[in-house]
C-alpha cells in the first residue's frame, strides 16, 4: 500500500562493528538513527513511501555486515486513499 509509513527498529550490532553499522544505516534513504549505546544497539526510524520499499529497508537492516537483529517495534502507516481498507480474511 502507498503512503506514509513510518517504523521504529531497535538494531543490535556487534560492538566492535557498531560504527561501521551505524554509517551504513544512515547512508539508506529513509533511515535515520535517533540513539546509539556502546553495546551496540541503535534506535532507527524508517520513513518510507510504501510498504515493499519499507520491508526491503527492514531485511537490508537485518543482512547488514555487522547487525546481530533488527527488531520491528512501531509501525504506522497513513494511506492515500481516505478510508482505505484491506478486506478481512
């Protein structure tokens, strides 16, 4: 679906690894890192246009060198079309 979807994404990286990680995280379109421990874990938010773009984003966040996990922890989307729903299954 089209619009604005917005994630939040806890990464953990190896330590020794951590700056690399973090560059690499910021050189993607749409990702911004907001928070960084020693230990390795990065708070990112993901802004993207629509949702395949932001589920490519999550995956390359998860097989980038040095990323131990990428958790999902907020999503929010706000579609184009007023009232726009996907049926029930």
């Amino acid at each position: 679906m089209s619009g604005l979807h917005i994630s939040g994404v806890l990464v953990h990286a190896r330590a020794e690894s951590l700056n690399s990680v973090r560059t690499q995280l910021e050189s993607v379109p749409g990702v911004e890192v907001h928070a960084v421990t020693p230990e390795g874990r990065l708070v990112t938010v993901v802004e993207k246009s629509n949702d395949g773009e932001l589920a490519d984003t999550f995956l390359d966040m998860q097989n980038t060198a040095g990323v131990l996990s990428a958790s999902l922890v907020y999503h929010y989307s706000d579609n184009d079309v007023a009232g726009e729903m996907e049926p029930l299954s």
